[in-house]
C-alpha cells in the first residue's frame, strides 16, 4: 500500500514508518522538524520537510495515496497551558487543512493519533470508549476537536476515518524536551544520571503506559481493518500502574538508587487512567505483549541517550 504519514520524523511516527517499508509498503513522511529528528527514518521512506498546514504541499504529497496517518501535533500537555493558541493552530488547524486536502485529491482512509488525554478524570475504569470526554488542558481539547472534524469530513465526503485513543505511549527514540519531559523517560535518565525522580501530587494516581511496538501493531491494524469507518479505539496496554510503581519499575531495570521527591502540591493530572481493550481487541486485534519492566529495558537498551554515563 502507499501511506502518507504526518509526524513521520516524530516518536510514534518514525516506529510506524520504519516499519511499514519494512514490511514492503511504500511511505511518504512529512514533519517541519519542530521536534522531529528525520535521521531516525529508514532511508525507504520518502521524506519531505514541510508544514501540516501547507495545502499545495499535502496536494502533492497524497497523489495516489491508499491511507493517511495523521501524526503531526505538538504534543506537551504543560506546553499547551501556556500556548494554547499555538496548540490550536497545529492540532486543530492542522487536521482540517489535511482533511481538507485529501477530500480534493480523493484518499480513501485516514487515521488520526488521537489521546486517552480527552478522557480526563473518568470514575469508571478502565475507561471505554463510550466515556463522555472531560479534557484537562488545551492539548486535551485540540486532540477532541481534531477527532470531531476528522469524523464529521470524512463523513461528509466519504473518507473512511479510524481515531485511536493511544494512552501514555513509551520507548526508544521518544522525543525528550529539557523540560515537560514525559514522565517515564524522565524517569530512566534521571535514575541513570543518579538524579532526582520527582513525583507530581502523591504518587497514587494511575496511568496505562504502552511499549510503542505495541502501538505500531494497532496503527497497522487500523489501515486495513473492515469495519472500522467513524470507530474510535483505545491504544494502551490495558494495566494500570501507579507513579510510585512506576518509580519502583524505574528503580529495579535500572539498578540505582536515586533519590526520589513528592511535590503534593503540583497537579499530578487525573487521578486513574487505564484503557479498556475490548473494542480494540475486536476491531483491530489488537493484544499488546509488552509489560512495562520488558519495555522500559527494552528502552534503556535501544535508546543511545539513555546508556549510563561511566556505565
Ligand atoms: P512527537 O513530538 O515525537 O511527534 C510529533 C511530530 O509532529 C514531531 O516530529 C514534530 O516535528 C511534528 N510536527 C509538529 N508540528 C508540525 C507541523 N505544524 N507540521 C508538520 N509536522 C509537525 O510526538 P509523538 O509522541 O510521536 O506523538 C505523535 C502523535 O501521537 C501526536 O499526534 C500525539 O498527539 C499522539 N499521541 C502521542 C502519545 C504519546 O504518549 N507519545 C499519546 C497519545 C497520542
């Protein structure tokens, strides 16, 4: 098949595409490399730098073109507090200039990356996706609004849409800001480095942290799946692990003892978030085989920045 990836030289968008021209597909990849790092593309895919935004470029890129998977975002939930404008722009705007195009050129399919972040504080999980959404943060609600136009062109002109809630997805190669670093890899520099883990709130609340070949297996899924037009599916790993676990994971993988800091006043986030499978599992097949401690030294093993100083 002939894929288009948005986000190509981002985390989860270069996992997918390396994958993809490995298994024989051919794949364009766009991202303006606001973040993203086009070394870590196989030199299969075909890379173009250019802005999600710019339509003469994604008419171009989507000539004959089966399935889009749209990646590109900016995608820190801190970042998105203080420049919510700029998170509208790229996550919102972006989406309907995409969407836009490929109703001009005619694709048959897109699938949106979208977060389990829309679900916000859920009383019953795991949390399906029949969950009215509670959005936290600017990041949130643009990850929500991009679903909505997603489902709403693609309905209106016949694209066939698929939107995947993917939790909090981890691993080699995931983008790794000086600060709003993601939790998990903050971790594991931080305990290699004999830094200090710090802990938003108490510790206690929940998150579904999923390796990204497990990720990758569901985007896959979803380019090819029947039944799936207008669906959105949760992502995760379908186990809930507390921050304190986390930070013993942390501990045990990576054989330091740093020091660990509770900050009960900063905002931990939700209190609980772990995705229920079931939709996933009938849909796309979906069944991740990566536990978190596999994963984490799966990380620590794959991933040139996180090797031990003297180590
Ligand atoms: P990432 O920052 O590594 O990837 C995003 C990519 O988009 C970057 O390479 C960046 O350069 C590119 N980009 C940003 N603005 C752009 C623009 N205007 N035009 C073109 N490219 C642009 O992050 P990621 O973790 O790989 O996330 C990829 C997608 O998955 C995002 O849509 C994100 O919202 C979603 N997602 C990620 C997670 C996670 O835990 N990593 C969880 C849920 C959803």
């Amino acid at each position: 098949m002939r894929f288009l990836i948005t986000g190509a030289a981002g985390f989860l968008g270069s996992a997918l595409a390396n994958r993809l021209v490995q298994e024989g597909h051919s794949v364009r990849g766009l991202d303006d490399l606001s973040t993203g790092d086009p070394s870590a593309l196989s030199p299969e895919v075909h890379f173009v730098r250019g802005d999600v935004n710019d339509r003469p470029k994604l008419w171009t890129l989507l000539q004959e073109i089966d399935c889009v998977y749209h990646l590109a975002a900016k995608v820190l939930v801190p970042e998105s507090v203080l420049y919510p404008r700029e998170y509208n722009e790229v996550n919102v705007g972006g989406t309907v200039t995409l969407m836009e195009a490929m109703r001009d050129v005619g694709v048959r399919r897109v699938v949106l990356i979208s977060s389990g972040a829309i679900y916000g504080n859920q009383e019953i999980q795991p949390v399906s996706e029949d969950a009215i959404p509670n959005p936290r943060s600017p990041y949130a609600v643009s990850k929500l609004a991009a679903e909505y136009y997603v489902k709403t062109i693609g309905r209106l002109w016949g694209i066939e849409t698929v939107c995947l809630r993917v939790f909090n997805a981890y691993g080699p190669g995931q983008h790794l800001p000086p600060v709003h670093a993601p939790v998990l890899l903050n971790f594991l520099r931080q305990a290699l480095q004999n830094g200090t883990l710090v802990v938003h709130g108490d510790g206690t609340q929940t998150r579904d942290y999923v390796y990204v070949d497990d990720v990758v297996q569901a985007m896959i899924a979803a380019s090819t799946a029947p039944g799936v037009d207008q669906m959105t599916i949760n992502v995760g790993s379908g186990v809930e692990t507390s921050v304190r676990d986390l930070v013993k994971v942390v501990i045990s993988v990576t054989g330091n003892e740093p020091e660990v800091v509770y900050n009960p006043r900063s905002d931990g986030g939700p209190a609980r978030m772990c995705a229920d499978l079931r939709r996933a599992a009938a849909l796309l097949n979906y069944h991740p085989s990566i536990s978190l401690e596999t994963g984490l030294r799966l990380t620590l093993e794959r991933d040139p920045r996180l090797r031990p100083r003297n180590g």
